[in-house]
C-alpha cells in the first residue's frame, strides 16, 4: 500500500476494470414497444473481493447500454362483431346495441383492459322511430261522490296525448272518448222528510277555485216511494247549498295513462302494456306525482292454457304470429294459412262468445 502527499492511493488503484453487466428489466408494457432496463457497474478485484469502483476506472472500454427498447408482443385492438340491433322501442326514443370486443394479435378474446379504452367503438346508442300514435290516458275516478246521500256523480281527467314508450303498439285516440263522469250512490237517505240534491253541473274551472250548482228539493219518504213537496216542509232541515265552489283538481300533477294494449298471446304467457304518464295541469310532463300512486304499465293477460293443435296441416309457420292476430290481418288468405293454428284459435274463441251471449 502506497502513500503520497497525505491522499491515500490503494494498489487497487492499479489494477485491471471492467464493467460488470446485471440482468434485464421486465418490459414496461405487456404489448407494444416498451422500454427495459438493467445495471451496469464498474469493478476490480482485489484479494479475491470484488470492488465497486467509480465508473473513470473503466473508461477505456465502451460501456454496455443499461436501456432497451422491448416488445412482448402487439398489442390487441377493437373489433365491432356485430351489426346494430334493431331500436328498443317501436316509436319514439329508443336505444340500439351492437357487440364490441378487444381481440388478441392471434384473433382471441381477451379483457377490455388489453385494448386502448379511449379508442373503444360505442356499443350503445340513442335511435329515433319517429313520433308514436295518439291514445286516450286518464286518470283514475275521483273517491268523492258529488251528493253526501243517494245518487250523485264522480269525476275523472280524459286527455288525447301522443305516446312515447310501449311495449306494443297502442290504438289511436279515435272518436270513442272515455267518459269523465260516471253515476255513484252515497246510500239511502235515512230521514222521513229531507233535502234532495241534484247532481253538480260542470265546475267552472278545469282546475283550482271555480264554482258549480246543483238542484235542490223537499222530498217525503212514504209506503208510495218519494215524493216532492214544498220547500216548507224541510224549512226544520239545513238546507244544502245550491251553489258553492268547487275544484275538479288541484293545480298540480296527475297520473294519466292510456287504455290496455291487446294481449300479446292469445293463451296462457301473454301480458299487455300501457302508457303511464305524469302531467301537469297544462298537460306537460312532470315529477311531481306520488310514485307509490302511479298505475301499473304492465300486466299478464290470456291465462287460459293454449290448446295443442290438433290438425297436423294448421300449423304457425311464423314465430310471431300473436302479432298477425293483433293485427287482425286473419281474415286475408296469406295470414290465415301462414298463421293457421293462432288464427284458428282466435276464430273459435270469437265463435264461443258469440255463443255465450245469445244464450
């Protein structure tokens, strides 16, 4: 061991360098160009140790490249496998789908997470079957009978509004409006001599405050039946008012819905569909109805069992053939034999309540 001037030099200082070379990184990606490193450390050694020395020692060799560039292999990409589906809605706004995978470099299926997520093809859409048919919505009928005893009416909205969602298709509104008033009976009026109130007219406001009349008589209970008498006769009784205000409906929202669609099964599995819809007094969509109160959109219907088809020559020749019976298209030649089994079950069911009712 030397010394000069106070600095200390080793004999190492003298002896052969190299560098020694470690392993390869793992790539930085799975697929594509990646990038991998490793480490490259200049050594001697010396009384059978080996030292790590500054990198000066090995200058006058070229120094190994400690990074890489790597590929495992390529990467997957995106394929579309499938067309659009038809819209989820026969009119209106609907959604569409179509199948999107990440495929592997030798065609298999592997998880999105392979594929670059930004680049991935939409699978879902909106789509526009344009405007539905009108139908009659109306809400249910009102719990109060306009007379406190014996017979009065109750009231119910009826509104022509065009559809928006269905699950099958809904007639038009057409010319045969729902009624939106009905007869109902309070009971029997318990006193001898009493007041009879006639049915209120139409209130004169479609919502909030307006006002309506009503007759109102002196009528006698006797073994005969009843009968009017001079208004003296109950002059003992309150009278009840002729006239009053009256509200039809509260300026707010309601539940509105349309009639029943037709079953979609002439036998047992069928369920039929309505438009349920909250409106406003001024008959546009709102939120604020009672969701606990909203009507049922769907229901199952034809609980009958199907019969077995006895002929072997009438057969469905059409897995839809319920909607050729909807349609009432049996009574052309083509349906009627392409849908023979479904048209002729129809055709006796009608058969059979013709019968029923003439007897």
């Amino acid at each position: 061991m030397l010394f000069n001037n106070g600095s200390t030099c080793l004999l190492v200082c003298f002896l052969p360098s190299s560098w020694d070379i470690g392993e390869w990184s793992e790539c930085s990606t799975t697929c594509g160009l990646g990038m991998q490193h490793r480490q490259v450390l200049c050594r001697q050694i010396y009384a059978n140790r080996t030292l790590n020395v500054h990198t000066s020692r090995c200058e006058h060799l070229e120094r190994p490249e400690i990074t890489s560039s790597c590929q495992l292999k390529i990467c997957s990409e995106w394929q579309v496998r499938s067309e659009w589906s038809a819209c989820s809605v026969p009119c209106g706004l609907g959604q569409r789908s179509r199948e999107v995978r990440c495929v592997s470099n030798v065609g298999d299926f592997v998880p999105d997470e392979e594929c670059n997520m930004n680049l991935r093809p939409f699978d879902v859409e909106n789509c526009d079957m344009g405007s539905c048919a009108k139908s009659w919505f109306y809400t249910e009928w009102g719990n109060r009978c306009s007379a406190e005893c014996g017979m009065g009416v109750r009231t119910r909205g009826v509104l022509c509004l065009t559809n928006h969602v269905s699950g099958l298709p809904l007639e038009g509104c057409g010319s045969e409006r729902p009624q939106n008033s009905q007869v109902c009976n309070s009971g029997a009026c318990e006193n001898r001599i009493e007041w009879f109130t006639g049915p209120w007219s139409q209130c004169s406001a479609e919502c909030g405050a307006g006002s309506h009349q009503r007759a109102v008589v002196c009528l006698m209970k006797s073994e005969e039946g009843l009968s009017v008498v001079p208004p003296y006769e109950c002059s003992s009784l309150d009278r009840p008012l002729g006239q009053q205000s009256c509200t039809l409906k509260a300026c707010g929202a309601k539940w509105f819905h349309t009639d029943w669609s037709a079953c979609s099964k002439t036998c047992e599995g069928g369920f039929r569909v309505r438009e349920v819809r909250c409106l406003s007094d001024d008959s546009l969509p709102s939120d604020a109805c009672d969701q606990k109160l909203k009507p049922g959109g769907r229901e199952d219907c034809s609980p009958e069992p199907c019969t077995p088809n006895i002929d072997e020559n009438c057969r469905d020749k059409y897995f839809n053939c319920n909607v050729v019976v909807q349609a009432r298209l049996c009574v052309y030649d083509y349906y009627k034999t392409s849908c023979c089994a479904s048209c002729t079950r129809v055709a006796e069911k009608q058969k059979q309540s013709v019968q029923r009712s003439r007897s």
